[in-house]
C-alpha cells in the first residue's frame, strides 16, 4: 500500500489516498470517493529524482502523489511497466561507486578536451581554412586599429622603402605558403611593437625600427611575425577561444557566466598558455628560417635585450623627453640589480603573461645561435 | 468555510522550506555532467528537466512541493537554435568584428522576445499542488523597459548636443562642440541614473504577470524605496572606501611598504609589446590588496539583494489571501556569499551543486508566506486557468536569462 494525495484533472483540491497494487492491477481508495481500478501498464509514473514527491497519472487525467519513493520504485519492477528503466538513471545516481567512475570520467575528458582536445581542433581547423579566408578575417582589423591605437609612421619614407625592399626581397622569397604578406609602418608612442594579422599584413612600430641597430635585428622580428602568419596562429587563438566560451556555456548551463569573474580566470589563464606556446613556436620559424638566410639567430636576443632595457628606461623618464637610448642603456647595464628585479618580476607572472619569459627566449635564440656557428664552420 | 465564517482568523506565517542535501544534488549533477558530455552536449536538456525537478521538487510551503514539467525535447529546439545563435555570435565577434557588432544588434532586438517566451515558458512549466503557473505580461511593456526606456536619455542628449552643437559650431564660438560633448556625458550619466527605476519596473511586470490558477499575484514597487538603497549604498561606499585608504595607509606605513612603486605598476601595466611589468608589486602584496576591495564587492552585492528583496517581498501578494516575506539580513547574506565564494575557489568549482544547495535552502529559509484566511482552501479553489487557453507553446526558448530577478 501506498499512501499519498489524489488530485482531479488540472484541479488543486486534494483528498488523501491510498494505492495498493497486486502484479499487473491496482486499486485506488480514498476517502471521498469511489475506489478506482485498473491495469498498471495504464499508469504514467514520474521519473524519480532524489527523493522530491512522485506523481502517478491515471487515465482520467487524476493525479496521485506520494513521497514514498521506494514502494513506487517495487511496483514499477515488480509489474514489468514500461517505465522501469527510466529508474536506470536513479540507480546510477544513488550509487556511490558509479559516482565516483562518473566524477573521473568527467575530469578526465573535462581536462583532455580543454588540455589537447581543443587547441589540436583549433590548429586542424585552422590549417584547413583555405588561405583565402583567413585573409578575409583581419580585413578589416588594421582599418579598426589604426582609428584607435596606431598613428601614422613619422619615419623616414626612404628607410620605410629600403626595409620594404629588404622585407619583399630576402624575407619573402623563403616562403611559398601563398600569402600576400605586406609591411606597414605605424607608430604607437613609446612602443616597440610588431604584430601580424592573418591575412599577411605585418605591422611595425616606429619605436621598434629605432631601436633596432641593425637589418638583421628587423629581420629577425619580422620573420618571428611571419612564422605567427604560417602557423594561423591569430585564427586558432579566434577558434580556441570560442570553444572555451562554449563550453563553458554548456558546462555550467547558463549563459550568463561568460561574463563572470570566475569564468574569465580560467578563459584567460588557458589562453596565455596557448599564447605562449604560439610566441615559441614562431620565435623556431624566426631561428629556422634566419639560419637559412644566413642571418645569425643571435640578432633576436639582441633586439629582445633592447626592448626590455628600453621598458625599462621608459619606467624612469615617464614623459616629456625622448629617451636617449646610447646613454640610459650604458646606465642600465651597470644597474644589475634592475634587470633582476624584473626578472623575478616575470617570473612570478609567468602564467599571466601571453609572451614566455624573456630570458627563456633569449636563451633559445643563444642555442639556435650556436647551432648556426657550427653550420658555418662546417 | 470562507472568511465571512471566521473573521477572527487571523493571518498565520508559513515558512518556505527547501529539502534537499548537497550530497544527493552532487550525485545528480555529475550524473548529467558526465552523460551531457558523452552525448555532446544533447543531454544537457534532460540534464536541465533533472535539475529543475529536483529543486523545484524539493522546495515546499505548507508540505507539498512545487514542481517542474517541461519536456526535454521542446527545450532541445530552444537550446539548438540558442546555441547556433551563440556560436555564430561567438564567431562573427572574433573574426568580423563590424560583422559581429551588427549581428549583436539585431540579436538584441530579438531579445525582449526571447525573455517573455522563456518567462511565460517557465510559468507554464512550474506547478504547486496540481496547478500550474502561467504569465499574461504584455510584449510591448518588455520591449520599453528593455530596448526604449534605459537609450532615453542618450537620445535625448545626443539631439540636443548635436543642435548646441550645431549653433556654437554656426555661430563661430571656439568652444565648438564642447557643449555638445558634456550634454552628451551628462545624457550617459543618465542612463545610470535610470537603472534603479528600471529594475523596479521590470521586476513589477514579472510579478504582475504571473498568475496560479485563477489567482492572480501582483506587487506595488517603489522607485524610491530603490533609489534610497542605491544612495545609501553610495553613501557606505564613500565611509568605506575612506577607511580602506586609512587602513592600507596605516599598514603600509607599519611595515615600511613603499606603495608608490606599486601604483606605478598598476597604472603602466597592460601596455604591449615586450611585458613591461618591473614595477609590479609581488603577486601576494597584489592578492592582498585586492581582497578588501573583493570583500567590498561582495559586501555590495548582499547590500542590494537583502534590502531589494525584502522591499519586493513585502509588496507582493496572491489574491488579499497570501502575502510574502523576505528576512534576509544583510550580514547574513555577506557571510553566506564569501563561505560559497570560497567554497568554489577551494575546490576548483566542484563544490558547485553544495553550493546550488545552500542557494536554495538559504533563499527559502529567509521566506514567509503570510496567510489570511485557510490556505488550504483558497488552493483548493484554484483550476488551471491557461489549459483552457490550449497547451500549444510553440518552440521554447528557455534561455535562463539573468534578468536581475535572482530570488
């Protein structure tokens, strides 16, 4: 027997109830009315869920409920009902071993897709676009840019043209993976930059051609931003991090969270990782490709030398004064204990940053440096 | 037995209760956790039915339990075509972004739309003792609190510092455009100044909509009842803020802490190119700087919550038969947030369902039903009022859409 309340068709006054069941039939009593019998295949039984109240639907559209959970469950087994193994799922739920299977299994596929899964989906995805559209996507990012951060180059039109020649004559002729790549000299004050979008249009700063002391140097930086180009590093980062917004989405059921705090920690500690095994991965092309030119990789740590001494020096004069680079460099290599400092600095931020330690990188570029003296010397 | 028979009777408070545990709700989420990840991501609609059930299920007045009838597969459609939707959106912002921004323009006016299905879906979908919920809210009131109501003001100053503008530009004053610029300032400023009167009206219109059975739920709000929370709230920030400053001065100054170097960093740091982070404090002076500020945000957060939900609480009521109640204090709340704070940060997010649980168990321990006359009875006159209005819903499209009605 099981006790509970009967309700009518779309009505909410109720009468206690009681249900008992024999292998196939049931009998149905309350107080205020007439038994009901019938078949339980006729029975729509609720689905258990914890132990919130079961409603059972009879054909006339009444309604029993009960809290007795455990008695609904022998009577649907025990009648062979057709709902049976939707009680499956409870079963699963109230077992602790198949939690714990299901709680490993969800880590486990939760940490490879994000940790493999994703960034191999968004590197195929994103060598399989053709070069055509991957062009068209920064179409017409450099037009937003250059209304916001970028001003127009003050440099000289002459040295814009030589490094231009430079760039199409000894950079380009290395590659042959069909993009159109173009240079173009911007300023953004007091930065030394470059950066690619991925339709091949390389963007240089003003800052970062002064600073430079030799092609070479240029060279080096320009090539790391054509490895970024090659391996379509702007679309995948474009594809990873859909994917992470998504499945965020979806793990958590609300789209409210794309905008949560703690939602966007794990967004963005995820993406400077891959961030920073984009930057490593295009500081080998630069290394690889300078080999076979003929440029000794060695150059790339001595720009990246410039521009930390460069931050640096920018740190201390602030406004006004265009720093004067021979001087406040002589300075800067007599105060050791600077350099230091901002290296520990780095280091403690090292999952923050979307660029890999300095050091590291100039220390590859050392090795690869190495490895081109002995090809000469070969 | 109405109320003509008892007029003595008076208004007894029934406690809203929430009986489920976090361990039960841990073993249903990893369940639909686990299953919607095989099923790439189609079983997060059975997954939704499961949870909802089971809050719903558990949450009781008078001991019966609401519940939760939606059909999984009417909330696949709805999320297929949401989630087509966001992918698009998610792909057109990152690639085209000019591309990206119109689309999200003409997502957004579809929005308003959106919302009163999901709320009227909703409505239909959840019952209490055999009778269902239902929602009458007009579209139109939607579309004016949402996409017309809140733009106002910007309208308003961008035509009139546009003529200013104009004039002083036709008339050869140098200060062309500097009117029309602050005019337009103050017009944004405005639009802030407009988010308490409009969060008032929205959530009178969710009220006034909803309906259970024949009866019929309604709540007289007060914009300045909200205005006065948002002011003192300023008023608290401003003490606030003056006795952090105090107390970071006071222990910087204790352990000789240079903060100058710091600030420093902070202001330089975000510039591209090489990293240009040297003057950067240690990441544990940083943590600590920011907790009083996150313990302040926090602060905040329960501030509004526990004064805005006991002023709706309070002007909310079924029929002159039932009349709501919220006791939510302040410091409660404040302590119940952090211990879920940290509760989600300790455990990398796994304490998600313990943390669903409290939710609810907290929400409905701070809830009152004040009830004139037999509840019982005045259920018990309740019929179904939308079956004769026909089931059909169409497409639903359950968005859970945060409309600032987190009760």
């Amino acid at each position: 027997m099981i006790k509970g309340w009967l309700y009518t068709e779309n009505s909410s006054a109720r009468k206690e109830a009681e249900l008992f069941s024999d292998e196939q039939s049931f009998r149905l009593t309350s107080s205020e009315s007439e038994p009901v019998s019938g078949s339980i295949s006729e029975l729509e039984i609720s689905q258990r869920v914890g132990n919130i109240p079961r409603k059972i639907t009879f054909p006339d559209r009444s309604l029993f409920e009960t809290a007795e959970n455990d008695a609904v469950d022998s009577l649907l087994s025990s009648s062979g009902h057709k709902s049976r193994h939707v009680g499956m799922l409870h079963i699963f739920e109230s077992c602790w071993q198949w939690v714990a299977i299901a709680l490993v299994a969800t880590l486990a596929v939760g940490f490879s897709t994000v940790y493999w899964g994703m960034p191999y989906a968004s590197k195929k995805i994103a060598y399989s676009m053709p070069v055509a559209v991957t062009a068209a996507i920064s179409d017409q990012t450099l037009a937003l840019l250059d209304k916001s951060i970028l001003e127009e180059s003050k440099l000289d039109p002459d040295k814009q043209n030589a490094i231009r020649e430079h760039f199409k004559e000894k950079l380009l002729t290395l590659q042959n993976e069909g993009f159109e790549y173009e240079l173009h000299f911007r300023d953004m004050p007091k930065i030394p930059n470059a950066f690619a979008l991925p339709s091949g249009d390389i963007i240089i700063t003003d800052r970062l051609v002064q600073l430079a002391d030799s092609q070479e140097e240029i060279d080096s930086v320009l090539l790391h931003e054509i490895g970024h180009v090659v391996h379509r590093h702007g679309l995948q980062r474009v594809l990873h991090s859909s994917f992470v917004t998504f499945a965020l989405v979806l793990a958590s059921g609300d789209i409210t969270a794309i905008n949560s705090l703690a939602a966007a920690i794990p967004i963005f500690l995820l993406e400077s990782h891959y961030s920073r095994e984009n930057e490593t991965e295009s500081d080998v092309y630069a290394f690889e490709h300078m080999i076979n030119a003929g440029i000794d990789p060695i150059y790339f740590s001595t720009i990246m030398d410039k521009m930390i001494k460069y931050s640096l020096v920018e740190d201390k004069v602030d406004d006004g004064n265009e720093p004067d680079h021979e001087s406040s460099s002589k300075k800067n290599t007599s105060n050791e204990e600077v350099m230091k400092d901002k290296a520990d600095a780095e280091e403690q931020f090292k999952y923050f940053s979307s660029h890999p330690l300095s050091q590291e990188r100039i220390e590859l570029a050392k090795k690869y440096s190495e490895k081109f003296s002995r090809q000469i010397s070969r | 037995m109405n109320q003509v028979d008892q007029p003595q009777m008076a208004a007894s408070a029934l406690p809203f209760e929430f009986t489920g545990t976090g361990g039960e709700f841990f073993k249903i989420w990893i369940m639909n956790l686990i299953l919607t990840i095989l099923t790439l991501g189609v079983y997060s609609a059975w997954a939704k039915v499961r949870t909802n059930r089971y809050f719903y299920g558990n949450t009781k007045l008078s001991n019966s339990s609401f519940d939760y009838h939606a059909d999984p597969i009417v909330l696949l459609k709805g999320r297929l075509i949401s989630v087509a939707l966001l992918l698009i959106y998610i792909f057109l912002g990152n690639l085209f972004p000019v591309a990206g921004l119109v689309f999200a323009v003409l997502l957004s006016l579809v929005v308003p739309w959106v919302i009163w299905r999901s709320i009227q879906f909703n409505a239909r979908m959840t019952s209490y003792r055999n009778v269902r919920f239902s929602f009458d809210g007009k579209l139109g009131s939607l579309y004016k609190y949402i996409l017309l109501l809140p733009f106002i003001p910007l309208i308003v100053a961008v035509i009139i510092g546009a003529v200013v503008g104009y004039q002083s530009y036709s008339s050869g004053s140098s200060y062309f455009g500097t009117a029309g610029f602050v005019i337009i300032t103050i017009g944004l400023f405005a639009m802030y100044l407009m988010v308490p009167y409009i969060q008032k009206a929205i959530t009178a219109y969710y009220i006034n909509g909803h309906n259970y059975g024949q009866g019929d739920l309604s709540a007289e709000l007060s914009g300045r009842k909200y205005y006065l929370v948002y002011l003192s709230l300023i008023g608290w920030s401003i003490l606030i803020m003056i006795g952090l400053s105090i107390a970071i001065g006071v222990v910087a100054v204790l352990a000789g802490v240079d903060t100058s170097p710091m600030l420093q960093g902070l202001a330089s740091a975000g510039v591209g190119g090489a990293p240009d982070i040297s003057a950067l404090p240690t990441l544990g002076t940083l943590a600590a700087l920011s907790l009083p500020f996150l313990f302040v945000g926090i602060w905040f957060k329960a501030y509004t919550t526990a004064k805005i939900r006991s002023h709706v609480f309070a002007n909310t009521k079924m029929d002159d038969v039932i009349q709501l109640e919220s006791n939510m204090g302040v410091m409660r709340l404040f302590v119940f947030y952090l211990v879920n704070f940290l509760l989600m940060v300790a455990t990398l997010g796994l304490a998600y369902p313990w943390v669903k649980v409290r939710i609810a168990r907290f929400s409905a321990d701070a809830t009152l039903a004040h009830v004139t006359g037999n509840l019982d009875h005045y259920i018990s006159q309740q019929q179904n009022y939308q079956s004769a209005l026909g089931d059909e819903m169409g497409e639903a499209f359950d968005v859970g859409a945060d409309v600032g009605l987190s009760f």
